[in-house]
C-alpha cells in the first residue's frame, strides 16, 4: 500500500460517523424550518409591530414557515377596530436575512385600510397619531417600516371609510422596490378601474425625505370614478384626462409641491336634482409657496342645466383661508335668456372653528361682475358693475346665517316690445338669512325711464329686511309732467300662499297743473293741442310663482281739451277707467266719460257721455255714446276700433233734431222753428277721415213744425237750377220766412270730399204773402202797395246744400291727424 492511499482509507473509516454528523445537522435544520423558524417569524413580527410608537400590539397567524418564505393570516393593526387588516401575506426572506430582521419580498393581497375624514383632513383610523411622527434624536432610522423589506407588492386594496359606512374597492397592482444602501424605493402603481387605467410611478424617502410620484391616467371613464364612491349617489358620464406630479413627505405626511391637469371631454354628472352636464375644457391645478393652492382653467363649457363658456378661470386658495376666483368673458345661456359678463371675480376668507358641538365655519367674501349684460322674456338688462359682499356663518348647530349688501353700479334695462328703458340704476340693499329685522335699509335709484324714446323721469326704491320678508317703498318723479308722482309701498314674503310673494299698492296724488298739460313735447301728438284737469291714480299689484296680478284705475275731473287748429274743444270733461285683472290690458266694462259741452269745426254739441271699455292693448270697443245736438240727441252705435284695422264703421242715430238747427249747422242758414227730424246716419272713419253714407231724416209722421228762415243769399244758393222757384226768389224768401210744413225729409249722401244734402218740404205759409200768379210770368209777382195778397195752399219747397266737410272740419289745418293718433 502507497503513502499515496493512506488518507483516502482514513476517510472510509471516519465515512459513518460523518453520515451521522451530517445527519443530525439535516434534523436539526428541518426542525429549525418546521418548528423554529415559524415561531422565530411570528415573535420578529409581534417585536416590530409593538416597536411602533403608540401601537399596542397586532394579530398574526402564521400558516406556513420555511427557510425562505412564509404565509402570513388573519393580519391586524391598531384599534379597536382596526386600521389595517389583511387575510393573506406572502414574505419572502433568507434565513440570515431574518435572523437579522430584514424580508427580501412581502406580497399583500386584499387588505382593508380603514380611514377618517375630519377637519385636520384624511388619517387611519385607530392609528396611533405617534405613528407617523418623527423621531426625536440624531441617530437615523434604518426603516420606517414595520418590517424592513427590499419589496413590496400590493394587490386589491379595500378602502373603509369608517365603521359601517360603504366602502370603496381598488383594484390596482402596487410594486415597491427598496434599496438598502440609500433609504429610498420605487413606487408602480397600476390602477384598473372599468373602461380606463391610472400608473403612477415615483421614488419614495423612507426616512422622511422628499419623495416623488407622477400620475397619468389618459382617458379614465368618469363612471368609473364615481362607482368608487356609491354613497354620493353620484352618476357620471364622459372621459378625463388626467396628469399629476407631487412631491411630499412621508413621515409626517405633508405636500411639498403638486401639479395636476384635468381635460374633460363631454362630462356629465347628476347628483339628485342637480344635474351637470357635456363639460369640457382644461382646468391645472398646482401647490403655490407658502402652502396655497392655484387652479387655473381654459375653454371651460358646460352645456346644463345653464349653458356656459369660461375664456380664462383662475382660482386661488390660500392656507391662512383667503380665497379668490376670477372669469373672463363669460357667457351663459338658460331657458329664455343668456347672459355675458366681462369679468366676474370673487374674493374672501374663509375660517373653521371646531367645538364640542360640531364645528362652524364663517365666510367672508365680496364678488363682483363688470359688464354684465342679461337678456330674458323681451327684457335686456345691463350693469356696469355688480357687487356682492358680505359674511356667511354656519353654525354648527342651527341654520346659517348671512349679512351682507348687494350693490350694482350704473345699470338699466330695456323691454324691446313695450319700448321700455330704465337707465342709471345705482344703489344696494341689505342681505339677511334668516331674514329678520336688523335696522338696516338700501336704496336704488334709476335716474331715467323712457316709453318710445322719450324720457319720462325717475325713479327711487328703498328696501328693508324684516322677519320672514322685508318691506319697500317707492316713488316715481315725472320730468314729462313736472309736479306729477307716483308713490308706491308694499311687503314681500319669502314663503306666502303661493310660495314667495310680493304686494304693493301704488297711488298719485291728484295732479292739476295750472297751464294744463305740457303736450307740446309729445312729438306724436299735432301741434297747438292742449288739455288740462285734475288727474288721479291708484291700484296694487302682487307677484309670486303663480305670476304677476293686479288692478288699477285713472280718473280725471274738470278736463278740458282745446285744438284751435280744426275749432276742436271739450270742457268739464269726467270720467274714470279701471283695470281689474293686470297684466292683462283690458279694462272693467261700463267705464264712462263725459262732458258738458264739445265741438269742431262748424259742429257743436252740448252734454255728452261715452261708456266704453278696453278690450286690450290694442283694441277700444264703444258700448254707447250720446251727445245733444240741435236740441235732440244723437246716439253712436256700438263700435269697436282697433289698431291696424285701418278704421271702423257704426251709424249715428239722430232723435228729434230741430231742423232749424240742422239748416243752421249744415245750410249756412239763419233758420228758427219747433219741428225736430228723425234718422240714422252710417258713417266710416278711417285714415281717410269721415265718409257718410246714404242716409235719411224724417219727421214724425203726422207731426209737422214751423220753420222760419231769414238770409236770402243763402236761401237762393239752395234753389235747384233752373226751377221756377229760382226765378222767384222773393216768393220763397217770403213764403219761409214763416213757413207751416207738414212733413220733412232730409237726405244725406257723400259726393267726393262734400256731402251733399237735400231738403224737402211740403206745407203752406203761415200768413197772406204780397205775391199774386201770373199767367204772363209764368210764375209769381209782387202786388202793388195798399193791394190785397194771397193766401196759398200746398207749397212745396226742394232745397238742396253742399257741406265740404274739409272746410267744415277744418281737416286741412289738422283735424285729420287728431283722428288718426293711435294709428
């Protein structure tokens, strides 16, 4: 046997008792992995876990332990209840590495995170606030986690929102890689709600330095989001695009920078009755030094329930409270109406103050809106500037409560189908919720309202806040009719019989100024015409959600009216007319006017009375009219004359006319006498002034008169051409001069612009005349003097007479545009 072989036979006989070594080694190494190593991972567990600062102690089940990983049940932090609880973990480690308490890899799956939301913001709920402080001392912590790990993965995280509240389910994939040698890891998060998906990627500081994320989530489905949070009741539609980066610390948690973009695309969400939607645009918002906030958005639009476009939205808020928002070129479209605004901004602070009762927040803010333009129902309306300023409280128990004053700077408002405008408005009132009596009152004042372009004075309002309404009061101030004024008072109620209402009475004192109206400044009405009396009006109004109701009446008394121009005039003029149902413009039936005496041209009338009654704006229907005339009376039928209609036809009826008269007024004549004549005359006025038509007067059958007529001149004009009775017009000048007739017809008819009337009469003279017949004249001669005349029988008389009414009334000098005001 060589030297060579020696050894080799030294380890054959030592082979069985190395096998037992080796043997003993391999238990004791299976033992360690079966029974001492899980016992080993639950103990270094429960050790780190109750290191915490705060923390009492935690829940873990051990399922399976080996040399290199473990499965871990039944994990419980913090509480009661708990704020973090987990079902399953998987760690993974080396031996070595746990016994030096470090973990290569854990995987948690399905865990509960249980949060709390209150005025200090989110935290853990049952978390110890010890856990998340800082440590005193320079010697740095190797780890702040529980356990320190090289990664982590986390896979459908359960948000609970406090004990018994919904919860909110994500399911997202988390990674965290750690590195041993600087402190710091690498975040992935992977998040995947329904129809979209959310990374964020970042570097975190585990020892409480800055840390890092950045968030994109290109086109993530809105009802996604919104099925996270099924308590809202929140229902949403659409897509955003969302970008984020921050920067933070983790221990204790708190922003050191954060930008985020929003873009939405046809964004729509319902929340009850409120209801947003097809919102697009861009809105960034970023952390500002010092610790505020900016947003800042573009080409913002909303589509309901008010149309919207935003040019420029910029939003701050700062953390001592103080807040600002500002708009620039606004629009808003709403049913019926828009609006458009220059720039409208809003600033203020706002402060939380928390007690053993709840906690109560107070609000001090001021908005304001420059060049405002609104326009709804046919009325636009504008202000230079709108301000709002004041204090909102809410208490926190109680409702809110806030004061403050609405102002608004040269405004007005037009009503383009009334040719209304009001301009110059300026003033504020007080603000009070709950409304109640706090002594305060505001004015407004419009410097200006006009009606079709002519100003007609000003007007001025004042308001004051009572409990559960406010009352007002009010004047109006003619510059059209100085001296006139209309003064108006009322209450409003913010919950009556038809929810809120307003009424208000309004009344002008009786106005009578000395030289009569001042017409002459009424472009409308013709030149020289005056009126004048005493002037009175009054009524009340109320508005609530059921609409605008009202009534009112003008009356006048000693009204005169004078038109030199066409000889028109009417004196002791009374009457009233009252609107009972406004807005509607109809008034009562049976309104009146009368007067003592009226006239134009060569035509006078003496009392007269016209009821009447409005039958909108536009319309005026005449019940009855009566006038004396020539000592009888003359009637109007019913009429209606409405605007647009060019005119209206009725008749005229006459009873018991002298005919004197009528021969007077119409003939030119110098006529006296008893006999009276009866008829009707159709007539038509219209834009081309007064036509009659055919029309007749009779006497009474059976009853005749006495006529007796001077002035032979007119007499001859009225002689038919080339009749007998023409060549004697002594005889007919002397037979009428005292003439018995037993019947008369009179008869009317239009020739051109005169009218043409025709009388006819058949009776006998009264007296012998000094007239004898003459075969050789073919006619009559005067007897010699101290000779006998003759007593005739049956003579009839034609008279014709030509009346042009242009002359008769005077419509060349503007009778004419009298009758057609209105038109």
């Amino acid at each position: 046997m060589t030297t060579r072989a020696m050894p080799m036979l030294r380890v054959l006989r030592r082979a069985p008792a190395l096998l037992v070594r080796a043997g003993a080694l391999l238990f004791v190494a299976l033992a360690a992995a079966l029974f001492i190593l899980p016992g080993l991972a639950e103990r270094e567990l429960s050790r780190r876990v109750r290191a915490l600062p705060g923390l009492d102690g935690s829940v873990t089940e051990v399922r399976r332990a080996g040399l290199f990983g473990a499965d871990l049940g039944n994990i419980s932090l913090g509480g009661p209840p708990a704020f973090f609880e987990c079902g399953a973990v998987s760690l993974d480690y080396t031996p070595w590495g746990l016994l030096r308490g470090r973990l290569s890899r854990a995987r948690i799956a399905g865990a509960r995170l249980r949060l709390r939301h209150d005025e200090s913001g989110f935290s853990l709920a049952g978390a110890p606030p010890a856990l998340f402080s800082q440590k005193n001392g320079k010697e740095k912590e190797k780890s702040p986690l529980v356990i320190p790990l090289d990664s982590l993965e986390v896979s459908g995280l359960v948000l609970a929102k406090g004990a018994g509240r919904p919860e909110v389910s994500l399911p997202f994939l988390a990674s965290l890689v750690l590195s041993k040698d600087t402190g710091r890891a690498d975040l992935s998060l992977q998040l995947h709600p329904p129809s979209g998906e959310a990374r964020v990627t970042g570097s975190l500081d585990l020892h409480g330095g800055a840390s890092e994320a950045v968030l994109r989530a290109p086109e993530i489905s809105l009802a996604a989001l919104a099925a996270l949070f099924p308590e809202t009741g929140l229902a949403c539609a659409g897509t955003m695009d969302l970008r984020a980066n921050t920067r933070f610390f983790l221990s204790p948690f708190s922003l050191a920078g954060f930008e985020a973009e929003a873009a939405l695309a046809h964004a729509t969400a319902r929340a009850g009755a409120a209801v947003l939607s097809s919102a697009t645009g861009t809105l960034a918002v970023r952390l500002v030094q010092g610790g505020g906030w900016r947003a800042q958005g573009r080409g913002i639009a909303l589509a309901a329930p008010v149309s919207a476009d935003f040019d420029s939205l910029e939003i701050t808020l700062a953390p001592n409270g103080i807040f600002a928002a500002t708009s620039q070129e606004v629009s808003l479209a709403f049913q019926g109406g828009a609006a458009r605004a220059e720039r409208i901004s809003l600033t203020g602070t706002a402060r939380t103050a928390g007690s053993g009762k709840g906690n109560t927040v107070l609000v001090v803010a001021g908005a304001e809106a420059r060049k405002l333009t609104l326009a709804a129902g046919g009325i636009v309306a504008q202000a230079r500037q709108i301000s709002l300023e004041g204090a909102l409280e809410t208490m926190a128990s109680g409702p809110a409560v806030l004061t403050g004053v609405f102002a608004v700077g040269d405004g007005g408002f037009s009503h383009t189908s009334a040719r209304v405008e009001v301009s110059g408005i300026s003033g504020g009132f007080p603000l009070v919720w709950p409304l109640r009596d706090t002594g305060a009152t505001g004015a407004l004042t419009a410097q200006s309202v006009a009606v079709k372009g002519m100003p007609l004075g000003s007007a001025k309002i004042s308001i004051r806040p009572v409990e559960k309404g406010g009352n007002f009061s009010g004047a109006f101030v003619s510059t059209a009719f100085p001296g006139f004024a209309l003064n108006a008072k009322g209450a409003w109620r913010a919950e009556g019989k038809n929810g809120p209402e307003l009424d208000a009475t309004i009344q002008a004192p009786a106005y009578n100024p000395p030289g009569g109206f001042p017409l002459a400044q009424f472009k409308a009405l013709p030149q020289g015409l005056s009126a004048g009396g005493t002037v009175t009006a009054e009524g009340g109004f109320r508005l609530s959600r059921a609409g605008f109701s009202g009534s009112a009446a003008l009356g006048i008394d000693n009204g005169w009216l004078d038109y030199p121009a066409s000889g028109a005039f009417v004196r002791d003029v009374k009457g009233h007319v009252r609107f009972p149902a406004l807005p509607a413009p109809a008034s009562a039936p049976g309104q009146t006017l009368a007067f003592q005496s009226a006239g134009i041209g060569k035509f006078a009338f003496g009392k007269g009375e016209i009821r009447f009654h409005l039958e909108s704006g536009e319309a005026l229907f005449i019940e009855e009219a009566r006038a004396e005339y020539s000592g009888g009376t003359l009637r109007l039928d019913a009429a209606r004359i409405a605007k647009g209609e060019g005119g209206f036809k009725s008749a005229l009826f006459c009873d018991r006319l002298r005919l004197a008269g009528v021969l007077a007024q119409t003939g030119g004549m110098e006529a006296e006498g008893d006999g009276t004549v009866s008829g009707r005359v159709p007539f038509e006025a219209g834009k081309n002034g007064l036509r009659f038509g055919r029309a007749f007067l009779y006497s009474a059958p059976g009853e005749g008169g006495k006529l007796r007529v001077t002035g032979a001149k007119a007499l001859a004009e009225a002689l038919p051409e080339g009749a007998a009775q023409r060549a004697q017009v002594d005889f007919a000048r002397a037979a009428l001069e005292d003439y018995d007739y037993d019947w008369a017809k009179i008869t009317l008819e239009m020739k051109g612009n005169d009218l043409a009337a025709s009388l006819t009469m058949n009776g006998k003279p009264a007296n012998v005349l000094p007239f004898m017949p003459s075969q050789e004249h073919g006619g009559f001669v005067r007897v010699r003097t101290g000779e006998a005349g003759a007593r005739f029988q049956g003579v009839r008389f034609d008279l014709n007479f030509t009346l042009p009414l242009d002359e008769a009334l005077r419509y060349g000098k503007g009778a004419r545009g009298v009758m057609n005001l209105g038109k």
